[in-house]
C-alpha cells in the first residue's frame, strides 16, 4: 500500500432512513477510500447498501435519510454537512455521477450537445457556442460516430449503450476527479457492456479519474477493479485488493458468491448456492448479519457482533474466523 | 436422435409497425426468421442472443402465444402451428411457461394456492385435488405448503421464481419455455433456481426450452444451444461444441465479451465495433456483416446457408471458425483522440 493520500475517504458511515413507524439503519460503520487514479469495485446483491453508500457520497440522498454518524472526506474538504449549493458545486466539478438506466438521467427535451455543455456553461463560464464544439470534441472522445451530427439529437434517438457513452461524455465534461458509476452497465448487451468498460478503463489511463464502480456483477469487477469492497446487509463485510478478493476471499459470504455465478469458460455440474435470500432492513440478523445463510456458523455468530477488522497483506474482513480461514488456505496450496 | 418431442421449421414472425401516425407508410420488423431446430424429450435447449435477436419471440411462438408469419411447429407428433385457440387449450397443459420478473407476473391479489391452481381449476379438477397438487409442487419446488393460503408479497423475490416455476409444473408439462427465468434475480438466488430446475428435469424428464442472454447460465443449464442474431440462429451447436470451438464469429465474439468472475481470465476480447442493426430494415447478405471482423464482399451480397458443417452442428456463415483479430492487434488504431 502507498502512502498517498486517498481521494475519498468514507469512514464510519451510518446512514438511516425515517419512515413513519422506524428509523431503519440502512447503512452501518461503512467504511472504504478510493485513491487518485484507482478503480475499486463496490460490490454486493440487492438491499445491500451500495447504492445508497453511493448517494451518499454524492450528496443525493432522499429527504427522508440522514447521515447519523460516520465522515465522508473528499480531497480534503469533509462532505457530511456541507451546504446544498456548496455540494452542487463540488458535483459539477470535482465528481460525476453516470447510472444504470441513461434514460431516466438524461432530458427527453433537450439535445444531448446541450445536456454535455450544461456544465460548462453553469461551472465554466463557457459561452453557448464553445459548449457546444466541446460536447461535440467529448462524443467523438467516448467513441460516439459521426458526433458533430448526433450532437443534435435527442435522447429518444439514441440506442442504449449510445446513451450511456452520452452519460459518460456529460461526466467528462468536467474533468472529474473522482467518477461514480452505479450499474453502468447492467442494462446493456454483453457486446455493448465490454465497449464501455473498455472506454471507461482508457479514460482512466488518460485522465488518471479514479472511478467507484458499483455493481452487483462479480465478472465486472474482476475484469475492472484494482482493489474491492464487499457489502452485504448495509455493512462492509471484506475489503482487498482484486486479487485477495477473488483468489482468496476472507469472508464466508464472498467465498460463496464467488462460487454461486455459472461460467461461459467451464461447465459447472452443480452450482454452490447460498441457502435463504438476501435481508432487509427491517430485519437486519442480531450478531453477524450473514449468519443465518452462512454454512460454518457457530454459537458466536448468532449472538456477538462483528466489527470489519485489519488482517495481514492490508485487507480486512467482518468475519471473526478469517484469519484461521486464510491460514487454512495457505497451509492448503 | 429419438422422435423430436418439438420440431420448428423455417418459423417466420414479421410484425407490421406503423411508420406515421396515418399509418400511411408500412414497414415489416423482421423478428423471427427462417429458424428451424428439433428438441428431443428430456432435453434443454438454450437459446442465446442479444437483445432484439427475436429469442423472446421465438418463444412466444412455440407458446403459440403469436401467430407465426411462415414456417412451422409441431409438438409430440401434431403440427399446432394453425391450432386455434380452443384447440391449444389441450396443449396447453403440456407447454408451460416461466417469465422473468416474479413481481409482475403474479398476481398480487390471489393467493399462492389460487395462482398455483389455477391451471388445474381451468383443467377441471376438484378442490380437493388442486389443493393435494398444489401442496405436492409446492414441496418439489422447495415451498412450506401450509403457505398456500398467503399472497405472494409474502415472499422473497426468489421464493416467488419458485412459485411460477410451482405453477408451470402443476399440470406435469412435457415442455417449459423458461424466458430469462433467472434473470431478476441476485445470484446466489439464481445458482438455487438453476440448481432447481435441474432437479425437477431429472425427476420428471422435463423439456427446457431456457432462453438467456447470459451466457454462463446458458452454458449452466443447455444440452446444446442456439445463437440467435437479428432473428436468425447463426449457430446451433451441443454446449461443449460451442464454448470450446465457435465457429461463428459473433459466437466467438459475444463469448469473448464475458466478463469472467476471475481475474486470470482478463478475456481476449474479440473487437466487436457498432450495434446490432435495426430489424425493420436489416442489412442484405449475412445480418452480421455490418460488425463483422472478417467480413468480405460476399457476405454483404448473399445469406450465407444454415447448413450442418458436423453431425447435429449448425452454422450459418460464409467462412466458419476462420481466425478473427484479438482485440489487442487492433488496439493501436482504436486508441482515444
């Protein structure tokens, strides 16, 4: 690990959402940093608290959720707190955001040039016209054809993985330092996906952007991440780099997922489920919340609970028997 | 093979679609297109391809849920491609159907025991014998049946794939036309369904007709598989045949682009550049040559033939399981401006 300062730093996250009965906790003790230039994979299935994790980060949490302890540290300004107007700021400039479903993001009653110079006519001072050459320079840089043409369309006239490559040029337009990308590519076609992670990937390496991608697609995040974040039931329960992660996962939950997804490189005769279904926040477990589903629980699981703690090669996990887990690994291969 | 439990030949489904407001101008959408395979009993097809390949309706063809345009079908011996609707009602208790999304496709005002009997109680049956059958699927498919008698908000997201699979399974199908059956759902649910699902093929000898566009689940659960592209199956091969040596090139392709749960396999990416054509005007020739890394001249011009290069292997294509570019060697040019 480098000394560097990271870009983001969250830390201790506790996000709870009011509704008219409970003050559910959606988010507990989440904590994770992303450095300049690097690719972490926010991983994890449905009601799990990535996405919220996410919003959080951008400021664009519902009226109803509240940050309830916990620090969001962004390039030396600390986020929790700060002023709508002074977190708009910080989004037009210094992060994007790009989404699963480029539709519901984009305005159906605007050209796409217009949506890409937004930016930087409000945070730039750019006149119109200029707006407009650069959104065309940006669609033709996230590999748009014929962009001087298609900048005038709308949205309705584009295809799926063309709007999200528009997505992605509206997030460039400001340089970001940091991109969060939530799902972006879930709802498109395999052929399509691998372009765009492909763009995602060079624009990285051209612009040294660090990138959040968050997604519940282990085979995303293999092929993209540098290090990664497992989240289940609204906590961090394994962190690691890519190869930690995917070769020898710490906690039992990652173990078992991994092994859950059927590959297109070997048939599989029996694909290890993981028994019951995902919890919600109305019922979060008492001791560690994956032990009803875990196969190796044991009386310590069902009644203590379990703080996400460092283990050797800098990863961390929330399991309490990782360390003889990994171990047991080595003392295996 | 054995007498083919369903057998498709050349089936065609255009669709009229309204070009202006008057309906002035009229075009036809090409969805389905000269598509022919035979299922043997016991066997599960996948069907493979992106979206608008026309897979989705292909199925609802086979359900005979949409009237074909050409071609035909026939199931167990008799061609129901003009049955009427009164005549399928029969057939109906022998094909099945799973949808993806188990939120929309029950009903949230029945309970469990109405939506899992209701085909038995359009087929007749007593109360007293839909509630027996409707407990015994409900075991099969890993349900408590004393929760008949709860809606199905009640239940988990995967519990609820359960209860459409408890539904199709009722009236003991021959075939069930699984559609993105697993789709919506997280994957350690997933793995349970699929895990499912080869339970009770092995215990009732079930046809799966199980249309994805996830690869790794198709390779999960096919004996062999279909790649459809622009409504045409441009390769029909058993599913070690088609992993471990396409021959088509959107079949290497769209199996290169796989994002592997492994970082060893970064993939070797076949460079696949555009987007699948729109089916209302697709292109002459071959329907891939527009994104193809080895197309020629000829291949814009004529529609190659699906012919059969090996014994139960299929392929439709010019220059089949010729070497195609890495996406390496082509990266220089493709670099950013």
């Amino acid at each position: 690990m480098s000394v560097r300062e990271p870009l983001l730093q969250v830390d201790g996250l506790t996000v709870e959402f009011a509704t008219l009965r409970h003050r559910l906790k959606v988010l507990e003790d989440v904590s994770l940093t992303v450095h300049p230039g690097e690719i972490v994979g926010l991983v994890g299935e449905s009601g799990s608290g990535k996405s919220v994790t996410a919003m959080s980060v951008m400021g664009l949490l519902p009226d109803i959720a509240g940050v309830a302890s916990g620090s969001i540290g962004f390039d030396g300004t600390e986020l929790t707190g700060l002023s709508r107007k002074a977190m708009r700021e910080m989004r037009g400039r210094d992060m994007a955001m790009i989404f699963q479903e480029p539709m519901t993001s984009l305005n159906p009653v605007h050209t796409v040039s217009f949506q890409i110079g937004e930016v930087l006519v409000e945070h730039f001072g750019a006149s119109p016209a200029q707006a407009h050459a650069k959104a065309v320079e940006l669609m033709a840089a996230v590999g748009i054809p014929d962009a001087a043409r298609r900048a005038l369309d709308y949205p309705h006239q584009l295809s799926g993985g063309m709007r999200q490559r528009v997505m992605i040029a509206m997030a460039m337009a400001c340089q970001p330092k940091l991109l969060l990308a939530d799902e972006p590519t879930t709802a498109l076609d395999v052929t399509i996906q691998a372009q765009i992670l492909d763009l995602m990937r060079s624009l990285r390496d051209q612009f040294n952007m660090a990138i959040l991608m968050i997604t519940h697609d282990l085979g995303v995040i293999a092929q993209m991440a540098e290090r990664v974040v497992v989240m289940y039931a609204g906590q961090v329960v394994e962190e690691g780099t890519a190869a930690q992660i995917f070769d020898r996962p710490a906690h039992p939950y990652t173990r078992l997922l991994i092994r859950s997804i059927p590959s297109a490189r070997h048939k599989s005769a029996r694909l290890d489920a993981i028994p019951g279904s995902t919890p919600s926040a109305h019922a979060f477990p008492q001791g560690c919340r994956f032990h009803p589903r875990c196969p190796e629980a044991v009386d310590r699981c069902r009644t203590e609970t379990q703080a996400l703690h460092g283990l050797p090669e800098g990863r961390s996990s929330r399991c309490w028997r990782s360390l003889e887990a990994l171990q047991d690994t080595v003392a295996a291969s | 093979m054995t007498m083919a439990l369903l057998e498709v030949q050349d089936l065609t489904k255009e669709f009229v679609v309204e070009r202006s407001l008057l309906g002035a101008q009229r075009a036809t959408l090409r969805a389905v297109h000269n598509v022919s395979f035979k299922m043997a009993p016991g066997e599960t097809l996948g069907i493979v391809g992106e979206s608008g390949c026309g897979k989705t309706t292909l199925g609802r063809l086979i359900l005979r849920l949409l009237d074909p345009t050409g071609g035909s079908i026939r199931f167990d011996g008799q061609d129901i491609t003009h049955l009427s609707l009164r005549q399928m009602r029969g057939l109906r208790q022998d094909i099945q159907v799973v949808f993806q999304d188990p939120y929309s496709s029950l009903n949230p005002r029945l309970t469990v025991r109405a939506i899992i009997g209701e085909p038995l109680s359009n087929f007749g049956f007593s109360t007293a014998e839909i509630t027996r059958r409707v407990g015994e699927v409900m075991e099969v498919v890993g349900l408590q049946p004393d929760t008949m008698d709860r809606n199905p908000h009640a239940f988990s997201g995967g519990q609820r794939q359960r209860i459409g699979i408890a539904r199709a399974l009722a009236l003991r199908p021959k075939l069930i036309v699984c559609d993105e059956a697993v789709s919506a759902l997280d994957v350690s649910i997933q793995a349970q369904i699929l895990n499912l699902l080869a339970d009770i093929q092995q215990e009732f000898g079930l046809t799966l007709l199980f249309i994805s566009h996830n690869l790794g689940v198709i390779r999960h659960v096919s004996h062999r598989i279909a790649v459809m592209y622009l409504g045409e199956i441009v390769e029909l091969a058993t599913e070690r045949d088609l992993f471990e040596n396409p021959l088509h090139p959107y079949t290497r392709a769209l199996i290169s682009a796989v994002p592997e749960a492994d970082i060893h396999e970064r993939t070797e990416r076949v460079p696949l550049d555009g987007e699948i054509p729109s089916p209302v005007n697709p292109p002459p020739g071959c329907p891939f040559h527009t994104r193809c890394p080895i197309a020629r001249p000829r291949c814009g011009s004529d529609l190659p033939d699906y012919r059969e290069w090996s014994p139960r292997r299929m392929v439709r294509c010019h220059f089949p399981g010729e070497a195609l570019p890495t996406f390496a060697e082509t990266a220089t040019e493709r670099a950013l401006p």
